[in-house]
C-alpha cells in the first residue's frame, strides 16, 4: 500500500503539530531548525488551502 499525502495530511494532528512547531520556534540561531520551520510553514499553507483544519500558533495555546 502506498501512502498518499493526502493520507497524511488528513491524519495530522494540526493541534499538536502547532504546539511542535512553537518548541521548535523557541531554539533560536540553528540553521536546521529555521528550514524546518519553514517547511512546516509551506506545509500548513499548503494544507489549508486544500481545506485542512489547520491550527495555527496562537489559536491551540490559548
């Protein structure tokens, strides 16, 4: 069976990968970390124009 991203997508955690995010956002000056953040910034753009629920910083830790 291959998995589709749609598949993934689907099965994400929006919350929780909001809460990842902001502990990745919070180790400053390391290369990785920024191309990460900023993957899983086009990631979530990408998401939620397809109509994901995507949970945004901000609105899962309030």
């Amino acid at each position: 069976m291959t998995t589709k991203i749609h598949d993934v997508l689907a099965k994400t955690d929006w919350a929780l990968l909001a809460q990842q995010k902001l502990a990745l956002l919070r180790i400053d000056g390391n290369p990785a970390v920024d191309g990460l953040i900023n993957f899983l910034d086009a990631l979530q753009d990408a998401a939620e124009a397809d109509g994901f629920p995507v949970v945004w910083l901000g609105e899962s830790s309030r």
